[in-house]
C-alpha cells in the first residue's frame, strides 16, 4: 500500500509504501489484538486494534520511492494515514515508531 502523510518529528510529507499492520496481525494470526511494537532502541508501545484494524496504519519500508534512511527514521517505520483529524499527532505521536525491531500481538 502507498500514501502520502506528513511525518511530524521530521516535519515533512513522504510518500510511504509498506504493509499495512492489520495485515501484518492477520499473516501472524492475531487479527483483533492490540499490537506491541518494539523498537531498536529499546522504545515500545501498544497499537489499539480498533484503530490499526479499520484505518491502514502502515510498516513502511519506503518513502519518496527510495528505502528508508536511518536519519528519515528508517528503515522500517510505523507511519500513521494522512487524516489529521482521526490521528491527530499530539495524540498519536506515540505509534510513529522508527528503527522496529519487532512486532508482536500485545500481551
């Protein structure tokens, strides 16, 4: 899947292609279960099902056409869909998760 979205740490639009998360938890098995998220950094956060089951919150592996760079918060991120009003940043800040590592059905 590919859309276009501001990221608000980098303060710019990407276009971003990758796999959206609820197809992730369905290939794993865990459709309907919050996600965690786990970071390289040691950072981890929990994805609500409701939202990344209806919305198409994506894994994204590229953005603008190109892979990832670690300075554009790469190579795999977790980027939200562009409609501010059902994800306004100051809310959901947290699900934009870069550098993952992992993810798993929330325990």
């Amino acid at each position: 899947m590919r859309y276009t979205t501001f990221h608000p740490q980098l303060r710019e639009s990407y276009t971003y292609e990758g796999v959206p998360l609820r197809d992730l938890a369905a290939a794993g098995g865990f459709v309907g279960q919050d996600l965690r998220v786990y970071a390289e950094n040691g950072y981890v956060t929990t994805i609500r099902a409701r939202d990344y089951h209806h919305e198409a919150m994506l894994l994204a592996y590229h953005a603008n056409g190109k892979a990832i760079p670690v300075l554009q918060k790469g190579p795999l991120t977790v980027v939200m869909p562009p409609d501010e009003k059902r994800f306004p940043a100051r809310e959901y800040g947290y699900a934009w998760v870069w550098w993952v590592d992992r993810i798993t059905p929330a325990p």
